[in-house]
C-alpha cells in the first residue's frame, strides 16, 4: 500500500481533480489510500466567513457561504453528490448562523467550521474516482484520526489511531482506492478538532505510519524540495534524495513544500516519503530516506523564515548569576510562544519569534528584570545539510558570500545539521541569491537537477 497525499491547488476544480484521478489509476498496482486537502482556498474561504459571523455581518458571511456553495455544486456536478454537499451546507448554514448569534469563535467551533473544507473535497474526489473508472469509497477521516481536545493544534493519540487505522483501511484497500479527507480528526467524543495548518501532510504521514505503507507521497504543486525557496529565488535545483532529518530541518525554517510534523511518524516507521508534481507527474520528486546518499555539494538547500520578530534581552544585574534563562523561557512558556532561533551571552539573550499576539504581555513582564529591544521585519535563512556537521569551512564561505549584508544574528544548531542567520527582511533575497550563488554554482548531478 502507498498513501498519495494531494493538496488544495491538486484537487481545487473538476479538471484537476481528473487529473488526480489519472495519476491515482497509474498506480492502482499499489493499493493507494489518498488523502486530500480542502479545494483550493476553501479553508481560508470558510475561516472569513466565520470570522464575519462573529464580527456581526451576517449578511456578508451569508453571501460568501453561498458563493462556496456554488463552487462546490459546481465543481461536483453531475457526480451524484449534489444532496450530500447540500446536507453539508445546510450544516455549515446553521453553524455559522449561531456563530452571528453568539458573537465569537472558540477554538472548538473554529475546528467546526475549518473541517468542512476537507469533508467536501474528499466526497467529491471519491465520487470523481468511481466515475473515472476506479472503485473507490470514502471513509471520513474523523472516525480513525483521534486526538486531544487541543482544538485548532489537536494531538493525534497515536495508539488508538494506529489501532483504527489497521482495523479499517487495509481491508478496504485491498480492493477499492480509500479515499479521505486530511486535517480533519475528532477527540474521543468525537468532537471534531483539527491538526492544524498544513496538517493534511500530518494525515497522510498518520496514515501511512498506521497501515505500514510502503510509501508516503506528498502530491503538490512543485516537482519536489528545491535548493531555495522559489517565492524567493527562481531557477533553483530540485534535490533528488534528502535524509528525514534535513527535510524536518527544511520544513521547519520555512520549506512550504512540507509540514514539519509530517516526517515524524515516517521517520519512526521508517517509511520513505515522496514529494511530486501533480501537474508534471513524469518528474521523479524529492524522496526523503532515513539516510542520504553522499554528495560533494556541501548543503543540500537553502530554507528562509519570514515575518520574523528579533528579542534582545540584556541584563547587567544578572552577571554570574543563575537563572536568567529560566526566568526568560518561563515566560514565553506561559504565554505559549515558541522560540526559533537562540544566542546567549552571560548577561544577554538573542531570541526569534514568528508569533508576536502576546509579545506586549511577554516584553512587559521581562521588563521587569531586564532590558527589551525589539527588531521587527526579519527574517531567518537557514541552510541544511548532512554534510555541514563534516565539511570544514561552510561556514566561512556564507559569511564571505555575505560580507555586504548586515547579519544580526547567528545559530548553529545542536544537530550540526544547519546554519541559521537572522538579516533584515529587505536583505532577505539578497541574502538566498549570494548564498546560493555560492554553494550551488556547480551543483552534484547525483544529488541535484
């Protein structure tokens, strides 16, 4: 069995949807499980329209929840689904009618409305495989993704998932395509909650992981991870092999090709997982391995960060005295703000943040002990590669490659795996365009193309 993942721009109309369909029947020979995103920009879609409800625009959110109806209809017409996706609406109606009513959105009622997006796309898909020729059937992801009531950023409870999973899907997969929504879980009680944003990757990964795939694909608009990110740099090299922890690095620092939780119940089942091209299926993609193969080029890609946040925090009174950094992270910790990057002196600490919704609260109470400065409109450029923990010098080559921007601050992670930068987000494509101008001038035809 392989699980084919396709995203909102694979299965965002009926014609990609065909396509999908024949590139999912080029591999019957497989047993595919396909989990799919919500069509196109449905979620973002149905996120506003919530958002106007509550905002009181109840006619606004009326308005476009009947556009999204008709994109649906539209899309899914003549697929025999016409009274299902009219039930759905009718749900969402009332949902978000309550929403105008009650006059704000809970995390719980957020993951409510979000669902729909992949509840639709998945009917849809099922039904556009059964009439392109293949037997398929939907299973609602809700009833096997089970997770904690962390709504909006809900934790898969992997043993009852997993259980689930290998009770249902291999069964069904031995004669029919399965197809399911991604993104979607519910909690115990069967509560609908969500694996937060990019989360159908995560659910594909799940999947695979649970029914012990051969082989996790990642189905996108890409041919696969590239050696820079190409809303930054165009014309970059697509890396033909990664190893599992230079992808988790990769995804991490802002390779939007990837979640970055997505590898981590591959890399515990060590199953290999593939990143293709929907719309250039003859392109072999990126294959992400416990190991890589060796490569002469010394960084494997490039990752950039933005709308990065730089803290800087100093502190005299705190000179040979135990405790700061406690006292710092305490802080972020209680007010659940993640930290990127870190550097530290003995009396100040260098930290980046991607989300600044409690930084006022955060910075008032650090003010209490130590001085603030904030640097907005940042951002960080990380490059990744095995072979950075074993090639002298890669180091000193980024820095000369970069001797005419302004860095503000430096990281080298604990793995040896990469080497993070903090410049100005002004200097950001400046910054991708020297570094890959030097590392990827002669790229490894083994590892690159």
């Amino acid at each position: 069995m392989i699980v084919m993942k396709f995203g909102g721009t694979s299965v965002e109309s009926a014609s990609a949807i065909e396509r999908v369909a024949g590139i999912v029947k080029d591999r019957l020979m497989r047993r595919p499980v396909v989990v799919v995103s919500a069509m196109g920009k449905t979620t973002n879609k149905l996120l506003a329209i919530a958002a106007a409800a509550v905002a009181g625009d109840r006619a606004a959110a009326l308005t476009q929840l009947e556009d999204l109806h008709l994109y649906h209809h539209r899309e899914g017409v003549g697929l025999g689904v016409e009274t299902e996706i009219e039930t759905h609406f009718q749900e969402l109606a009332e949902l978000v009618k309550g929403l105008a009513v009650m006059g704000e959105m809970t995390a719980r009622s957020s993951d409510a409305v979000s669902a729909f997006g992949e509840r639709l796309s998945s009917i849809i898909v099922t039904a556009k495989f059964n009439q392109f020729g293949m037997e398929s059937q939907h299973v609602d992801a809700r009833s096997l993704i089970v997770t904690d009531h962390r709504h909006t950023q809900a934790a898969p409870l992997f043993a009852e998932t997993y259980q689930r999973l290998a009770e249902k899907i291999p069964a069904l997969a031995a004669t029919r395509v399965v197809v399911m929504g991604g993104f979607i879980g519910s909690t115990m009680e069967g509560v609908t909650s969500t694996l937060g944003r990019g989360g159908s990757d995560y659910t594909a990964s799940i999947v695979g992981a649970g029914i012990g795939a051969e082989e996790i694909q990642i189905w996108t608009d890409v041919d696969g991870m590239l050696t820079a990110d190409p809303t930054v740099l165009a014309g970059g090299y697509r890396v033909k092999r990664c190893s599992f922890a230079e992808a988790a690095e990769l995804a991490y620092f802002g390779a939007k090709v990837l979640h970055p939780a997505t590898v981590l119940p591959a890399i515990e089942k060590n199953i290999p997982v593939r990143i293709l091209n929907s719309r250039r299926p003859q392109v072999e993609g990126t294959l992400i391995t416990a190991e890589a193969p060796p490569s002469t080029t010394p960084i494997r890609s490039i990752a950039c960060k933005k709308n990065i946040t730089l803290v800087n925090i100093v502190s005299t009174r705190m000179l040979m005295a135990h405790g700061f950094l406690r006292r710092i992270f305490e802080i972020f910790d209680r007010y659940e703000t993640p930290v990127d990057m870190l550097a530290t002196s003995e009396v100040s600490v260098s930290l980046t943040i991607d989300h600044t919704g409690a930084l006022a609260e955060i910075r008032r109470e650090i003010e209490e002990f130590a001085e603030v400065a904030v640097e907005d409109n940042q951002a960080i450029v990380c490059m990744v590669g095995d072979n950075i923990r074993t090639v002298p010098g890669v180091a000193a080559r980024a820095f000369t490659a970069l001797k005419e921007i302004k860095v503000r601050m430096i990281s080298e992670g604990a793995s040896q795996l990469n080497i993070s930068l903090v410049v100005a987000a002004a200097d950001l494509t400046h910054a991708v365009e020297s570094l890959h101008r030097e590392f990827f001038s002669n790229p490894d035809p083994a590892a690159f193309e």
